[in-house]
C-alpha cells in the first residue's frame, strides 16, 4: 500500500492467528488457551465493541465457557434467567411460561443469562490475558493472504505500517461482511427477511416505582404485534420489528412503541438503540485449506431466542479441540474435516427450525404446540440450546429441537451433566471429568468385573460407571463412577453393558455394546477411527 512502511516478516510462526476480537474470536481463543494451544487475535478497531448487540446466552454456551474457565466470570456481571415468559400484550398476564428449573439434573446451569454483549467481550478479553497464551491485537487490520503447503503468509495493517506474519492456520471471525470470506470468493446462501427490527434499551424502573411482574426473558405475543423484552443488569431491552416501508423512526418514536407494550410509566431514558436487518444466510463453505470461517464469517442467524451469538458459540466448541489435537500429534488432518460437517448443516437447519419456531409461536401465525412442543422439559431443553445433536457419524441427522421428555442419548448429542460419585467420595458432574479429552463410559455391572481399559494416556480416560461401588479388591476402584440409583444410567436410555465414548466437547462420538472379545481394545478403537491416530501416542507424561 502506498505511504505505509513495510516491516520485516515476524521471525516465528504462529499455530493460529485469530482475525476478529468480537466474541466469537475470543471464545475461540479462550478454547485454544483452554488446551495449551497460543494465538493471536488481529483487530482492526481500537477498542472492542461497545455497539449494542446480543444480550443473552444460553445453558448451553455458559456450558462452554465453564470448559474454558470464565463462567464463574461472566456470571458475576450477569442476570441469570429461570422463566422464559410469553406475555399477553391486552391482559398483561404471562401464558405458557417456560421453566428452566426443569433442567436441574441435567446442567450445573439450569437458567440462561442476560449480558449485554458490550459487558461480555472485556470479560473474555480479560480472561485471555490472563491466560499467558494469547495476544490482542488492537489496530491490527487484515490486508490480505496467501495460502502454502503448511502455513498461511498474512499481511496486517499496524500503526507503526505493513507486518508480515505466518500461521499455521487462520481463523475467520471477522463477522457477517468478512474480509477473510470475500477474498477467498466463498458465497453465502440463503435469505434476508424484508423487515428490519429494532432494538432499545431503556433506563426505566419496573422493579418498584412501575412494578411489573415480568420474567426477566419475556416475548409479547399478539395476533398483529410483538415484542422482546429483556432485563438486563443495568437496563431494560426492548426488541421488535418495524413496520415495511416506514422511515427510520426517531428515538422518541422508538421509546413510545416499546412502552406501548408495557403501559403508562415514569422516568425512562434511552441509553442505546440500533435498527437492523435480519438474514439467514449460510456461507457455502466453512473452511479453505488452513483457513476457517466461524461465527458470523459463515453464518447469519437471526437474534430471535439468542441464536446469532450462541450459534457461533457452538464453533467456538467444535473447532478448537480438533486444531489442538491435530497441531499437537494426536490426531491426523481428518479431524479437521468435522468442523464444517458438523457444524454447517446445524447452522443452516438447526438453527432455522429453531428460528422458524420462534417466527411462528411470537407472531402466533400458526400453531405454537406444533411449532415447539408444549412439554415444559423438552421446551426447557430446546430454548437452552442443551439439545443440540451434530451430525458426527455423517448419517445427516441434526437437530435442534427436542419434542420429546428425556429421550434417550444418540452419537451427536450433548452428554447430559449428571452428578456422580468419585472413588474418593467426591460428587462431580460428569462434565468436570469429561472435559479436555475423549472418556470411555463403561455401564456395567462392576461386581461382574466388566474389561475396562486401564487410564495411561492424556487424550483418553477410562471409566467403569456402576450403581454398586467398585469393590476394592475388583481392579476397577481407581477408575470406577459411582451412579446411585442408576439415576445417570436411566437418563442416557442405553442399554446394559454399553460403551459411550465422550468427545472434548461433551458430545457423544459413539454408543456400542461392550465387547469382552475386544476387551481392552474397544475405546482404543473407536478413538482411532475418529482421529486417525492411537491413543498410545501421547501419554499421561507427555501431555503438553
């Protein structure tokens, strides 16, 4: 570029350059951190966002920033929200509430969160820094890149001029007009909704001197009309869509149609408001070599129940394990190609049968028991996002959307958080024992002394899960869960003598009948089908 002075190629290369500090980049990052992997995020503004966005996370996404260590964090600035209300706008009474409650054995989180996006990114930013392994990099703007055999050559706009870096791969968070997409000439498919939306958040009491009683996550039904309203920590959010053809409506025509829904009140003040337009659009690749697109960069979802910012959430799940596996030796390039597979058709019908739901029961066009079952559990299960399935056999079954209570577990779905028992009498949920590598669930009787490979390796653990505690003299003590009742047992609705194989992320990468023939060789086999590689290749010494 002319004017700008050109600097010497960094000397180094990096595992991951992150282009993009909006949530999703720094997830991602998080996740990489999470499993010893450094990066840098490049980003060209000065600060992180302070624009008013998305304001509410989901069971499931706290879920992945427990995994990644900045729940506890995010809580702490947050609302968190057990009823999910629809209001009558002419009675004021709330009809077919939601109740989170419900997931009480099946999550540590039975609630979602209310946190305005501009309160998020500085606490995931803070977490980053803290971590040793990562570097923002403010001012930092993409120019372009070239694409090797084993590296990608970027050259980056700075303050002090033109920087030459190379990463091993690239990741693509850069949001829905992305620089990286366009200069690979990936197009995006889908449709933009003719209506634009607004959104405004406003200072108003309805606590005490306009008492409302309101759920903190509440959706004004009306056969002409609705509306989204949000309690946040310091605010009230106020979201519905404008009518085709109008003006850009001014702030006090905005402040007058939400308090339209609420009634008479006092003492209000806009704080933020932002018109937008609403798409469902899907890149029609997610990934280019070395190079990923994530979040916004590969998909354009609607806000409606949470699903732009909790879809990009869950890329943010998928990807950054594979990368470590891979860039660490544990797993051969197949692993990267579950990325897009899993995680493109869920955006592209997961997330629009959700959408279309939502569209549906807000609006009540249609039949609100039809659009989402009227089960409270598989409701609660659904607006959490808890039940997610990705297609991780490649059988193109994703999904979602639950319509039944506690259906049995199938590979793709999340491994429900149930609470078990230690051999040192700790109560954990299984997830803590899940986490960061793939788990053997062996669900056999352990008074039979079922084969259950011993534990040596640093990517797959082993565990025999019994409501009889292991006997001490059985062999299977240092590695055995207690399920009393059988209580986790009867939720995953598997058979007996059953091995359930656990990916990084929590979800089920198989589910079959045990096998004293294979015997120690089972787990070991299924690991290797998925990653191309044996567990035996990084042991419990060596794990980095």
């Amino acid at each position: 570029m002319k004017g700008n002075k050109m600097q010497e190629p960094s000397s180094h290369q990096l595992p991951v350059a992150i282009i993009g500090a909006g949530p999703i980049g720094l997830t991602t990052a998080l996740g990489l951190a999470y499993y010893g992997i450094p990066c840098v995020i490049y980003e060209d503004d000065a600060t992180l966002s302070s624009d008013t966005k998305a304001g509410t996370l989901l069971t499931r996404t706290l879920e992945i920033f427990r995994r990644y260590g900045v729940a506890d964090d995010v809580l702490q600035q947050a609302l968190r929200v057990d009823e999910i209300g629809e209001i009558d706008k002419r009675t004021q009474t709330s009809t077919f509430p939601v109740l989170l409650d419900a997931l009480s054995l099946e999550t540590r989180y039975p609630f979602v969160i209310n946190l305005p996006q501009q309160d998020l990114e500085p606490i995931l930013g803070d977490a980053l820094n803290r971590s040793g392994l990562i570097q923002i990099k403010m001012q930092h703007k993409l120019l372009d890149f070239e694409q090797g055999q084993d590296s990608v050559r970027l050259r980056v706009q700075t303050p002090a001029g033109i920087i030459e870096e190379q990463a091993a791969f690239v990741l693509a968070c850069d949001g829905g007009r992305s620089t990286v997409r366009e200069q690979l000439g990936i197009v995006v498919e889908g449709t933009s909704l003719p209506v634009k939306y607004a959104l405004i958040d406003l200072v108003v009491d309805l606590d005490l001197e306009n008492p409302r009683n309101y759920p903190y996550l509440a959706y004004f039904a009306d056969p002409e009309e609705w509306m989204i309203l949000v309690r946040h920590p310091h605010c009230w959010r106020f979201l519905y869509p404008l009518a085709e053809g109008v003006e850009e409506p001014t702030e006090n025509e905005l402040r007058d149609k939400s308090l339209s829904f609420i009634g008479q009140v006092s003492n209000v003040k806009v704080l933020n408001r932002v018109t937008y337009r609403v798409h469902h659009r899907v890149a029609t690749r997610w990934r280019n070599g070395r190079v990923f697109l994530m979040g916004d960069a590969a998909h354009l979802i609607t806000p409606m129940w949470a699903l732009g910012l909790n879809t990009g959430a869950l890329d943010a799940s998928n990807l950054p394990w594979r990368l470590a596996w891979y860039l660490k030796g544990w797993a051969s390039e197949q692993i990267l190609d579950g990325y897009e597979r899993e995680q493109r058709p869920l955006a592209i019908h997961g997330s629009g049968e959700m959408a279309e739901a939502a569209r549906y029961s807000m609006s009540m066009r249609g039949d609100a028991s039809v659009a989402m079952s009227d089960n409270n559990w598989s409701n609660a299960y659904t607006r959490s996002m808890l039940g997610v399935k990705l297609d991780v056999a490649g059988t193109n079954e994703w999904s979602m959307v639950t319509r039944s209570t506690r259906p049995a577990v199938r590979p793709g779905d999340r491994l429900p958080d149930y609470l078990v028992h230690t051999p040192d009498g700790k109560q954990v949920r299984i997830h803590d024992l899940c986490s960061g590598r793939f788990t053997a669930l062996y669900f056999s009787d352990v008074r039979r002394r079922p084969t259950v490979a011993h534990n040596g390796s640093a990517v797959l653990q082993h565990y025999a899960v019994s409501r009889y505690d292991a006997p001490h003299d059985s062999g299977l003590r240092n590695r055995s869960l207690l399920d009393p009742g059988n209580a986790f047992f009867d939720r995953l609705g598997i058979p007996s003598d059953t091995l359930v194989l656990v990916r990084p992320d929590e979800h089920i990468a198989a589910i079959v009948a045990l096998d004293n023939a294979q015997g120690l060789h089972l787990a070991a086999s299924l690991y290797e089908s998925i990653t191309g590689m044996s567990p035996d290749i990084a042991t419990e010494g060596k794990q980095e």
